[in-house]
C-alpha cells in the first residue's frame, strides 16, 4: 500500500507547479475543462487539501471555502466542496476524508455559537457515498424526509451559490459548459444499481452523465458522526 501524505494549505499559498499538477487531474477524470473556469473556481475558494504519494506527487485534491448565511434567524456556517479528485493508485481507506474531515472539525469545535454543515454537491455517485460512509443524517437520503429547517438550509446555500442554475423543486444543479466526467470515471453500471443508495443517487441525478450535480447537506456535529468516522476525526485532531 502507497503512503500517502495530507496537508491543507489557503489558496494563496498554491505554486504554479501545484496548480498545474491540480488542473492535469482535471483533465485526466473530466473532460470540457476550461483552464479559466479551473482558475475562476478555484479564487473564490480558501483552502486546498492536497495528497501525494510516497513519491510526492499529486494524487488528489479538495478545495474548500465557509459559506455564511441567516436561516429563520439562525446563523449558519456551512463548509462548501468544490472540485474534489482522488486518482485510483490514492484511494485507500479514507484517503479523501483525512485530507478535509480534522480540518474541518477543527474549526467546527472552535466556533459552536454556529450550526454548521457541509454543503457538497455531488456530480457523481462516488462524492454521494461520502455521506452515507460517514454521516448518520443528510439529505437528500432514501427513505427519508428532509426536515423543513434542512431544506430551507440546503435551498438557501445552493441559490446563494448558484442561483437560477439551482433548481429548488429537484435539488439539481445545471450550469451551462459545465465539465462532464470521462468514461469510465464513477460510471453507474447495473452491478452498480444493485446498491440502494447508489440507486437513489441516480434517480435523484439521472443526467449526472452531462454534468449535472445533485446538491447535498449533512450536519456537522460529533453527534451526527459514525463511530468509526469520529474515532479517525478525532485520532487526527490529537495530532494537530
């Protein structure tokens, strides 16, 4: 097994290897991707997770930023993931999740005068099943309702970000020329539609193919983590 090594540095920090090693991934796991649009997305956001392997070369990234938002008078905080990519010889257990997840909690626990969440949008079946590894609640879920303050949440995020390219009747996400995913990247195959969740996924994202994404929320409390997912939370958090 590879070893792998994590760190999240802000945006700013990035160097122009770094960016381009980042964009490579891009184009290697998506296809219709713009150099501009990579860089316009990636300004607006914060930090960066990056993973290399042993060899230090870059096996995967995440971008991030805290978006801030007045929900029925209740100040929200909500992590939002951006472009996320994991190359194949990277995806060991958990290899995405110690990148952003310490992180993340770090500054959740730092700052509990907020409700936060994690407000992550899923163009493919692989990001969705982040949730159901991890998260006892999130919505959109199968078999279950979203409760009203979530979706006025999830809503108001999303139209924040994206604005009519949300649609708030579906939960879906179009935005024009926007990238696809190449063939054989996450494709939903029969064997994978035996899955529930996964299923549920693309009943939800039937047009995921062309780029499409499902706009997803799950609560970020100690509380709302499985068990496994806070031990390795907080083994990491020790270590900080």
């Amino acid at each position: 097994m590879n070893e792998l090594t994590a760190e999240v540095i802000p945006v700013d920090r990035l160097t122009p290897e770094l960016r381009e090693g980042m964009y490579r991934l891009m184009c290697e796991h998506f296809s219709r991707v713009e150099r501009s649009s990579f860089e316009h997305d990636l300004s607006d956001k914060e930090w960066v997770a990056l993973l290399r392997d042993e060899n230090g070369i870059l096996g995967g990234f995440s971008i991030m930023a805290v978006m801030h938002a007045k929900v029925n008078g209740v100040a929200v905080r909500a992590f939002y993931s951006g472009d996320t990519i994991v190359t194949q010889h990277c995806r060991q257990l958990f290899s995405l999740e110690r990148m952003c997840m310490p992180f993340i909690y770090h500054r959740v626990l730092q700052q509990p005068q907020f409700r936060w969440y994690w407000f992550i949008i899923c163009k493919g079946y692989r990001t969705y099943r982040y949730l159901q590894v991890h998260f006892r609640r999130y919505w959109p879920a199968l078999d279950v309702v979203t409760p009203p303050f979530e979706a006025e949440v999830l809503n108001t995020l999303a139209l924040s970000r994206f604005g009519d390219d949300f649609n708030s009747e579906t939960g879906i996400i179009a935005t024009p020329n926007d990238y696809w995913l190449r063939d054989g990247i996450g494709d939903i195959t029969s064997r994978e539609l035996q899955k529930p969740h996964i299923r549920f996924f693309a009943s939800m994202n039937p047009c995921w193919k062309t780029g499409t994404q499902l706009a997803c929320l799950t609560e970020l409390s100690i509380e709302n983590l499985h068990r496994m997912s806070w031990r390795m939370v907080r083994k990491e958090l020790d270590a900080m």
